[in-house]
C-alpha cells in the first residue's frame, strides 16, 4: 500500500470541502464572537446604570449617641447591617454615607454602656437618629433603687442587664447574692448566695459586706454557729460595728 506524503494530504476534492467547512466554522465563530462581546458591553452598561440609579438616591444619614445622663457618647460602634457600620466621634455624632431608603436592624454599643438593639425605619435625606445607651452604673442605680424597695422582679432585670456587660464584676456578684438572700423574701435561695459569696472570697475578694452575708448564712439557714463566729471575726478585722461585737458576743454566750 502506498503512503501519502505530508504534500500529498493537502490536495484533493475531501482536502477542498474540508477546508471550506473550517472557513464557515470560523466565520460563524467571529459572529459569534462579536455578539458576546455586545452582550458582555450591555450587561455592563446595564449594572452601570443600575449602580448610578442607587447612588442617586442614596444620601448621607445622621445620628447622635448619648448615655442616660445626657452626655455625648464618644466611640459607639453603629450597625445597620454587616457592611454599613460607622463610630460616633467625640461629641457622639456619627452618619452613615450614602445610604439607600429602607429598614435596617440597628446594632450599638461600647464597653460599659449596654447593647442598643432596634428596628430602623430609613424614609428620606433629612431624618435624624436619636440613640440612648443605658450605662453600667444607671443600671446599678436603678437595680438598687427596686431591691430597696423590695421590688424583686425587676431589680432581677436590672442586675441581668447589668451582669451581661460586666459579668465578673465582683460588685454586680455580690449584688446577686444579696437579691438570692433577700430578706422577706419568700423564694429566697441561700445555698446559691453562699456559693456566690465563696467563690468571690476564692477570687481573693476581702470586703467586710461578704462576711456579714455569709455569717447570716450561717447563723439563721446552717445553724453552723462556729462558722458565723468566725466570718463576724474576719468582718471585724477589716471594719468595727459595735452591732457586729455585741453580736458576736451573743454567740459565744458572753
């Protein structure tokens, strides 16, 4: 059998036809071509004016934070969503640039003021945002204020809010116990403010006021009189009270 040569390949009627298909294969492939590239110009053109569209509408949108004495809140982190998040400055104002109309989730808050979280509604250039951020001590203060007056419910929702911002403030622990060991208070829990008690004394807190507690404890609830004895002693080295003395000579029996 006879091989062709590599000359001989390019001749031919089927070398012909088969070299017209690739020139119509080519072509279509060309026109092919310069649809996509009109698409592809389109689309583009198209997400352009979308953009502009957006940005005609957006505008720039304000607000001020403060604490809940009145005064400016300075470095507030404000979310209205993951990518829209700005700080206040100095004197607690703080805006949002181009900003499209709508609802947003507002996130606010800084170390020692309590978490804002609320529905926004965005209508139009204009609007003014309002925040009040409710600081650690005015929560103190109105926890205080409710436990004084017996008031048990909602001193619990004040310490709660107040713990989820310092929670291992030794202060706000000690507060806790006291609510669990309330006096007349009928759901009063001792074994739960005694283990609070201690493991503040564990963490090496040494204030007089835990003593007192955990002598109570252990006087009226245990019936453990050598143990309040000694808690109304290590009271006593830290600060006099001529009530704790006469107490303590009570219990020995003196």
């Amino acid at each position: 059998m006879t091989e062709l040569s590599l000359s001989a390949r390019g001749t031919g009627p089927s070398s012909c036809a088969s070299m017209a298909s690739s020139t119509r294969f080519a072509s279509r492939l060309a026109r092919l071509g310069a649809a996509g590239l009109l698409l592809a110009s389109l689309v583009s053109l198209s997400a352009c004016a979308s953009v502009q569209a957006r940005l005609m509408n957006a505008f720039p949108f304000y607000g001020m934070a403060y604490d809940d004495n009145g005064q400016a809140a300075a470095d507030v982190e404000v979310r209205l969503s993951e990518e829209l998040v700005t700080m206040s400055d100095f004197n607690g104002r703080f805006v949002f640039n181009d900003i499209l109309p709508g609802d947003y989730q507002l996130v606010a808050g800084k170390p020692g003021l309590e978490t804002l979280r609320q529905s926004v509604k965005v209508s139009g250039q204009g609007d003014v945002l309002y925040l009040r951020l409710v600081s650690l001590n005015g929560l103190y203060v109105s926890f205080t204020e409710e436990f004084c007056g017996r008031q048990w419910q909602a001193a619990a929702g004040y310490l709660e809010r107040a713990l989820a911002i310092d929670p291992a403030s030794g202060l706000l622990r000690y507060a806790q116990a006291s609510l669990l060991y309330a006096p007349l208070r009928a759901d009063r829990d001792w074994a739960a403010a005694e283990a609070i008690l201690l493991a503040l004394l564990a963490e090496g807190a040494r204030e007089p006021a835990l003593f007192r507690l955990l002598a109570d404890i252990a006087e009226f609830d245990k019936l453990d009189i050598p143990a309040a004895i000694d808690y109304l002693n290590r009271y006593l080295q830290l600060e006099y009270d001529s009530a704790v003395v006469e107490r303590l000579g009570r219990l020995r029996g003196e």
